[in-house]
C-alpha cells in the first residue's frame, strides 16, 4: 500500500498526517485515499484496455456496496468508472455521484416491482435477472415501459468460491443466480417477450477470491453458454463477470494481480467477440481506507491477559465479528518496545466485539492512535449504531487535501430521527 506512509515519524494517508487528523476530527474515523483509488482503477482499465480484443470496451463497475461514500463514488466517476447497484438507493447514489444510468447495472436477488420500474426509467444499462420469478415481475413491470430494458441473466455455476462461507455466492446452494439449465430456459423465456431485451448473461462467485482458477472456471461456463445460446439462435453481446478478487489482508499475502486476472479472462474469452463487465468492490476500495482509533485503556489482568480498549467496536467494524476477518493494526507513531500480545477489543457489551486475539503489538498506552489497515471496503457501509455509538466519520483525502465526508453525527442529529410517538 503506497499512499498510508510513515513520514517524519507518522503514518499518514497521502500527504495528511493521521495524528494531526485526529485531532481535528476525532475518532474513530474511516480515511480514504483518493490516490489509492484512482491507481487501482487505472489498473483495470489499463489491463482491460490491453486486451480489447478479447474484453471489448470494458466496463468496470464498481460494487457499491463495498464503499457508498458519494464522495468515493464521485471520485470513480470522474475516472469513467461505472457502479454495479443492489438496490434503489445505491442507484440513487450512483446517480447522485455523477455515473450516468449507461454505466450502472442493477443486480440483486430481490428486486421490488418499485425499484424495477425506477431503474428502468433513469434507462440502467442492463438489470441482471437472478430467477425465473424476478423475469416474470420484470417483465409485467417492463410492459408498462416505452423501452425494453436490456437484461442479463445471472447463472449460477455451482462454483463457489470466497474468503469465507458467508461469502461465497456462486455455490449450488447459495441463494444468487440461477442454475445453467435453467438460465438456458430464462434466456429463451426472456428473448421471446417484447417488453425485455436480453443481451447476455451475468455470473458472481463470491468474495476475498485469492485463487483464479474457481473464477476462470465460471467464465469457461459463460463462454460455453454463450457458444450454446447462439447456436440456438440468440443474441449474446455481454459478459459480465463480476467481482470478488481478493486484496491481500496480511503484510505477506500474495493474491492474484488485477493484471493476471484481466488477462485470465481474455484468455478464456479469446473470440468470442462480447462486451464484457467486472464489478470489483474490494478490489478498489479495500486498502484505500484504514480506521483510526484511539486507544481507551489497556487492561492487564492479574492473569496475565491483556486487552487493549479502542474506542472503536464492532459497529463501526463488523468484518472481524462477522467473518473472523483479519485486520492488520498499525501504531500511527511507532511505539519502541518488545511486542506484547494483546486481546483487541471494542467497548460493545458483546465478546464478539474481539478484533483480535493474541496479537502482537508493541507496548501502547491510553491515548495511542492505531489504525486498522484496508478497511476501505465493507467497513463504514456495514457499520451502525448499536449500544448508541455514533457512526464513525469518514475523511477523504487527495494530496495534502482533507474533506469530511461523512460527519460523525450528533447525539441532537440521532435522537431527531425518532419522533416520540404522540401519546408519550
Ligand atoms: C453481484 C456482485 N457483484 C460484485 C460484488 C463485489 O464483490 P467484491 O467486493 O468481492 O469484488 C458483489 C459482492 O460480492 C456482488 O454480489
Ligand atoms: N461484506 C463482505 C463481502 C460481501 C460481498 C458482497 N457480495 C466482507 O466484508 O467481506
């Protein structure tokens, strides 16, 4: 990771010194690089633009879902980024940052008739249909439309794959995406109705994929319906092929390159002549941000068990409690001193509030600032506000430029969004 670098003593993201940052806008606080985003989009684009042949004009959609900031999705759109949206309000959001309707595709294996019908009027480049019944409403949805909104099927190739089980989206049992028969069957259902048009099909195996041969397993599955659908006379122009390529959480972790997994796909695709999509979430955002914390208190226990209290918890964090996620934890002043092993906790009245266990750190005292490194993706979007924490505030920075972006609210600014019913 380039751009959270000690300088004169500090960790700092680009040229922000986090020290300084916390003072100013307290903690605990997701910080966000926007070099570091704008490097990892100019490495798909450079890869995909490679291999255009192969890939078409690429369009890399970013998950939203991974990191929603407007100010994080605006910094992608001015790069030509698309968004890939799960819901009405990530569209909104998608919009609202300035990525046009033609780059956003709309997935999700629940749609409302609503959100349908919105996506189709602010003219989504494609909505990828995850099951028989979704093409049905879609469809009584479409009718009432002056277009037929371009659609893909989302095939689910009995291949999961994923950092963790709760994460792996492309197994046989796994609720995502419709088996290959039946996506054959859909397809054909879909081709024969006038108020959708179907252009290709969609597949997403999971998340934190360290390994590229699962994934280029279900790209040989596209391609091989691809070939199949248009022997039976269909019209497949598109690919999309997902995201879920995992980032390297540990210091040491080797993880494919976004080079070798752009090249891998071409490879599969080679003349198949499609227009292709990824959706990276992780892939672009996760070793962007860090969380900032301040150390509360370190507990040492006469059993020789020691704790070190950040003032951040599970609800502004929830990866480790969630999947027994690794975060690396990194004093923003190195500390000298022999590593001691520390059980990192949160002060949610919960044991699930454990960071980590065991880990060691160098000797921190009360007041220290840590931060919790690649928390850029699935970190602020999955927080909340259990035992009446504050969300977190989220900074981006760009250079020696700082903006809050998402403030952390006022305990004023929480309680106003409850009226109190009118008869207490
Ligand atoms: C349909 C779809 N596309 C893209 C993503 C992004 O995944 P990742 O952040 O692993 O790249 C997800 C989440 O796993 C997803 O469900
Ligand atoms: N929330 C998960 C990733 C989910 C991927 C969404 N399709 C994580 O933090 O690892």
């Amino acid at each position: 990771m380039h751009h959270f670098d000690l300088k004169d003593g500090v960790l700092h993201a680009e040229g922000v010194s986090l020290e300084a940052l916390a003072e100013t806008v307290g903690t605990p606080t997701y910080v966000y690089s926007s070099a570091t985003l704008r490097r990892h989009y100019g490495l798909l684009r450079e890869a995909c633009d490679a291999h255009r042949d192969a890939l078409g004009e690429a369009l890399i959609a970013f998950a939203v879902k991974a990191n929603s900031n407007l100010s994080v999705l605006a910094t992608l759109a001015r790069l030509g980024c698309g968004a890939d949206t799960v819901s009405e309000g990530e569209i909104r959001r998608a919009l609202a940052a300035g990525i046009p309707g033609e780059r956003i595709i709309f997935s999700g294996v629940g749609k409302t008739d609503a959100e349908l019908a919105f996506a189709i009027d602010q003219g989504v480049r494609q909505i990828n249909v995850e099951s028989s019944a979704e093409l049905d409403r879609l469809i009584a949805v479409a009718a009432d439309k002056s277009a037929a909104p371009a659609i893909a099927i989302r095939v689910n190739p009995k291949i999961g794959a994923g950092g963790h089980a709760k994460i792996t989206t492309g197994g046989a049992g796994d609720k995502f995406g419709v088996p290959v028969e039946e996506a054959m069957a859909l397809y054909a259902r879909a081709s024969a109705s006038p108020h959708v048009t179907p252009v290709g099909l969609a597949c997403h195996i999971g998340s934190q994929i360290t390994d590229l041969a699962p994934l280029e397993a279900a790209f040989r599955v596209l391609r091989d319906m691809t070939e199949a659908l248009r022997a039976q006379g269909h019209s497949v122009t598109r690919l999309d092929l997902g995201g879920g390529l995992g980032v390297p959480y540990y210091g040491d972790a080797a993880t494919p390159s976004p080079a070798d997994y752009i090249a891998m796909a071409a490879r599969v695709l080679e003349g198949l002549n499609v227009e292709t999509a990824f959706e990276p979430g992780r892939l672009m955002a996760a070793n962007a941000g860090v969380l900032l914390s301040r150390v509360i208190q370190v507990n040492e226990r006469t059993d020789g068990r020691r704790f070190l209290v950040l003032d951040a918890a599970m609800n502004d964090l929830m990866r480790p409690a969630l999947y027994d996620a690794f975060h690396d934890l990194k004093p923003v002043r190195p500390v000298e001193g022999e590593a001691l092993p520390y059980d990192v906790v949160g002060p949610v009245c919960e044991t699930g509030d454990t960071f980590a266990r065991d880990r060691d750190l160098p000797p921190l005292q009360a007041g220290d600032l840590v931060v919790f490194m690649s928390a850029g993706a699935y970190g602020a979007v999955m927080s909340g506000e259990y035992n009446t924490r504050p969300l977190a505030a989220e900074v981006l920075v760009d250079g020696a430029r700082q903006a809050v972006i998402r403030p952390r609210p006022t305990y004023d600014e929480m309680f106003a969004r409850e009226p109190m019913a009118g008869w207490l």
